[in-house]
C-alpha cells in the first residue's frame, strides 16, 4: 500500500471544523474542488484562489483522487449551503 502525505495539506482541530486546509491558509480543499468540479480550471482556480500556488491546487486534485467519497460529500453539503 502506497503511504499518502502531502507537502501543503493539513487538518487542524477547531479549524474549518477539522476539515483539510490548504497549510498556511484557511482554504479548505473542498473550496478549491468546488471550484474545479463545478467546470472550472486550474487557471480559473488559480485567479479565484491567488493566495494558493499552482502546486497547492494541484495537489487538492491528488487529495481529492485519495478521498474522493468524503470530498464529494463536503462540496455537496457546500453548494447545498444557502448564500448568507
């Protein structure tokens, strides 16, 4: 079995309620799916996004691969949200 690590994703408790972030920041890596899976870009990631570098995006896509099921559910329950 192939170990999984990532250089720019992490979980902290308190933080997003424990969800992955985008270390450093407070972007949850299901914002950035949400983004890409609703038909956007890289690119269009990357001007929705411009704290975040090309690599970061890149590698919520690998996260996503890795944890599908659980992604899909919290962009789901994202776009379900009703805009404050």
């Amino acid at each position: 079995m192939i170990s999984q690590s990532y250089r720019y994703i992490i979980a902290r408790p308190g933080v997003r309620s424990g969800h992955p972030t985008i270390e450093g920041t407070r972007i949850g890596v299901h914002d950035v799916l949400g983004v890409i899976l609703n038909g956007s870009s890289v690119d269009d990631a990357s001007r929705s996004f411009p704290v975040l570098t090309r690599a970061q995006i890149y590698e919520c896509l690998a996260y996503y691969e890795d944890h599908r099921a659980e992604m899909d559910s919290l962009v789901a329950r994202q776009m379900a949200e009703p805009a404050a």
